[in-house]
C-alpha cells in the first residue's frame, strides 16, 4: 500500500457529512447483554454514521484490482462503476476531478487497478469507494489511451492511404513547426541549407512537451495551412518517452494534420519512436534530419542535372536541325520540279479556256437565233391584237346589255304595282278608310267580335283611319232583337 499517494477529499454526492465525528456525534461506548435491564437504541442514521465513520477510519487507503461494469457517466462529469472480481463487487465513485485526470477512457470489461478510501453511501445505506486514482492492469495508462485514440480516429478514415499526398518536388517554401530549443531544430536547419541553400524556411515555435503544448502544435498547423506561404510542412522534435512524445498523441494535433491543406511530413522522436501523428501525416519520417532529407533536393544535383540534360537538349536540337536542313534541301529540288509541271499545267489550262470559250460563243449565238424566231411567233399570238378586237366589240355588247335590263326592270316593276295594289284592297287599313272601325277593350285591347264580349258601362276604344276613340257601353242589343 502507497501511503505517500494524496488522499482525495471530495464533498460531492457520494459522501455526506450526517453523522460524521465532526458534527458531534458521538458512538455508544457500551452495548448491553441480551436480558440486561438497560439497552440502548439507535436510529438508522446514527448506525449509518458510525458504520461509515469506522469504515473511513479503517480503510483510508485502499488499493483493488477488478473489472469496470455498469459504466455510467452522467452530464455532471462525475463517473459511476461497479469493480467486480468472480464473486463479490462493490461500487466505485471517479468524481469529477478525477475523470478529467484519466489518460484513457473507462469502458466496461476493462481490468483496472484502483486507489480510494472506503465509505458509505448514507442515503442507500451502501458501502462504496470514492476512487482518486486508476490505472489499466497489465499495461499503462497511456498505451491504453493511444490504442483507444488510433482505433477510435482510424474508423474515422484520417489513417488511411488515400487520404496521403506527395511531397512536391521543388518546394520553394518549407514550414517548420518545432522547439527553438534543442539540437533538432540546428539539425533541420542544417540539412535543409546543404542540400538547397535557395530554399525559404518559416518557422514557428512551440512547447513540443507538457501542459498546453498540444493546443500550440495544433495552432501552428493551422497557421501555416491556412496561410498559403508554405508548400510543405515538418513537426517534429527529439526524442524521449512516451509521456515526453505525448502532445503528438493528443486528438487535436492528429485532427490539425489530418486537415492540413499541404503535405505534412512528421518527424516524432527516433526511428522506433510511434506517435498518432505519423499515422495522420502524409509522409512519417525516422529522425527529424531525415525529414528535412525528404523535403528538400539537393540544389547541386538539380544543377548538375540541368546541365547535363542542357547539353544533351543543345545535341538534340542540333541533329534536329541537319535533319531538317537535309529535308528542306530535298524539299527544294522537288519544289523546282514541281514548278516545272505548274507551268505544263498552266499552258493546258489557257488553251483549255480558250476552246471552251470558242465552245460558249457558238452556243450563244445558235440560242440567240432561236430567241429571235420565238419572239416573231410570240408576236404573231400576241394578247395585244386579241384584246384589241375585243374594246372594238365592248360598246355594242354593253348597249344589248342595257336594253335587255332595262326591258326585265320594266316588267318586273308592273308586277310589283300589280301585287301592291291587290294587297291595298285587302288591307284592313283600306276598310277603315271606307268608314269602319275597330273596337277593342280599352284595358286589353282585345278585338271585340259580339255583343257578347262586352258588358254594360265597360270602356271600349274604336281605332279609325286617323285616331282612337274612348267610348262607354250603354246596352248591348243583337241583331235578332231589332
């Protein structure tokens, strides 16, 4: 048992202070024999009091192995489990400030080893420990949580091949983001000079270990992503161990790599040295000096390169040309001979275009002829004389035309009078004119037949040949009455 560890004090709700010793309870300094005449009786509280109270006492320290079950992790950031062995568990408490501690995440099945004091739960009356210190069993803390990080970001895809880039080949802009101190950074600086004095290096610090360290990598990263100044980039740092390298493990650098829009190069640690971030980098190089090998090209070689393939360029283009000397020259002689056939050519065109000029002039003369005795017969038909003759004949049919309308109007107009006047005889407007007239109710104008129609004192209207008149009936008399 470790009785240097520190000893955590919590007053969360896993502990209370009712019935403690401190509060002034005070525990039964003799219990009385079964029979004795004087008992004395304690409530629950007070025996959960001093339950716990001696429990806390007794066992301010306690180290257990067991198995993590019935993980529950509220949104008050404390942790509640049960440690559980084959055949007895008990109940465990990581309150806040210690969770927020952990390297790694607790998960049920995992096999830990806790630090904690023993207590009681008071308002269950439950025995539990309130855990200040936890640890995997079988291997560290940190191992486990790189493990639980690479398989957690891996199933994310930020691992995978495709996602890598290669390096440019002629970078002109490198960044580095590293600690100024140390013998990496002389180291990088070196190799990079050497290999290509022109380069241009931008360098941003940072803590490459301890609290904080891993937000400054991340912000460098960006940084110089977002900048647009760089083609490709170096992290690294010496080597050390696992707690020292820890930073380059931390989820938010692995992220800042991942997102990188230029080619990250990692150069973590030595060459058997394995961070997260070399999984997420384009490129993870053994050593830092390494690293800068892989980003920079040997400015001499490029040279040296650029001169051989310079004066391979000036060969080339120097056969190239004999060649195409040799060709033109070739070109010539049949260009020469070629002008000689042209002029052949050019004789058989012109008297080609004489004959069929020759040719064309015949045929415009023998159409001309036959236009010339086509026009004579057209002439000989022509509407003309035709339409001549007819105004010669126009006025003698126009004066038969008129005779024989006038003579139909005639006829037709004695009819007319002839139909009117047998109409006029039998038009009751013609009766009235002789005398009678008609009588018609003066309310309906319904035309009245009989005497019968009408009755004593009723108003009749007679209509005459130039008005109506009102009219009263005085008696009614038929004919057969006179």
């Amino acid at each position: 048992m470790h009785n240097s560890a520190r000893r955590l004090q919590s007053n969360g709700s896993g502990s209370s202070t009712k019935g403690d010793l401190t509060t002034g309870f005070r525990p039964p300094t003799a219990f009385s024999a079964p029979g004795s005449s004087v008992r004395q009786v304690h409530t629950v509280s007070e025996l959960t009091a001093l339950v716990r109270s001696t429990l806390e006492s007794s066992f301010t320290e306690v180290w257990l192995e067991g198995e993590v079950s019935n993980l529950r992790a509220p949104a008050s950031g404390h942790l509640y489990c049960t440690l559980k062995d084959e055949s007895s568990q008990i109940r465990a408490v990581l309150f806040r400030t210690t969770a927020t501690r952990l390297r790694f995440a607790l998960e049920d099945g995992l096999q830990v080893v806790a630090r904690g004091r023993v207590t009681v739960y008071e308002p269950r009356g439950e025995y539990q420990i309130i855990v200040d210190y936890v640890e995997p069993k079988g291997r560290g803390a940190l191992q486990l949580a790189f493990e639980q990080l690479r398989t957690r970001l891996a199933e994310e895809g930020l691992f995978d091949e495709e996602r890598k880039r290669s390096l440019p080949e002629l970078p002109r802009t490198v960044g580095l983001v590293t600690s100024l101190s140390g013998a990496v950074i002389r180291d990088m600086l070196t190799v990079l000079h050497r290999r290509c004095p022109t380069l241009h290096i931008i360098i941003v610090p940072v803590q490459v270990q301890g609290e904080g360290s891993a937000e400054q990598i991340a912000a460098a990263i960006r940084m110089l992503s977002e900048s647009g100044l760089v083609e490709v980039m170096i992290v690294g740092r010496g080597g050390g161990s696992l707690e020292d390298l820890w930073s380059f493990n931390e989820e938010v650098v692995v992220r800042a790599i991942a997102a990188s829009r230029v080619p990250v190069v990692s150069a973590v640690g030595h060459e058997t040295d394995v961070t997260l971030a070399d999984f997420a980098a384009d490129l993870r190089a053994p050593t830092p000096s390494a690293a800068a090998e892989a980003v920079a090209p040997v400015l001499a070689q490029i040279v040296s390169r650029l001169a051989e393939l310079s004066a391979r360029l000036q060969h080339v283009v120097g056969r190239r040309m004999e060649e195409e000397r040799q060709r033109l020259r070739l070109a010539t002689h049949q260009i020469a001979a070629v002008r000689v056939r042209v002029q052949e050519e050019i004789q058989r065109v012109d008297a080609t275009v004489y004959e069929m000029s020759a040719a064309v002039r015949l045929v415009l003369q023998v159409g001309q002829d036959r236009m010339i005795r086509a026009n004579q017969g057209l002439m000989a038909r022509s509407p003309h004389a035709r339409v001549r003759h007819g105004l010669a004949v126009v006025p003698q049919l126009a004066a038969r035309l008129y005779q024989g309308t006038r003579g139909i109007v005639e006829t037709r107009t004695q009819r007319v009078q002839s139909c009117a006047s047998r109409l006029h005889a039998l038009s009751p407007l013609a009766t009235l004119g002789r005398g009678y007239s008609v009588l018609q109710h003066a309310r309906t104008a319904e035309v009245i037949r009989g005497v019968d129609d009408v009755h004593v004192g009723e108003e009749l209207q007679a209509k005459l040949i130039d008005g109506r008149l009102l009219c009263i009936v005085k008696a009614g008399i038929p004919d057969s009455l006179m």
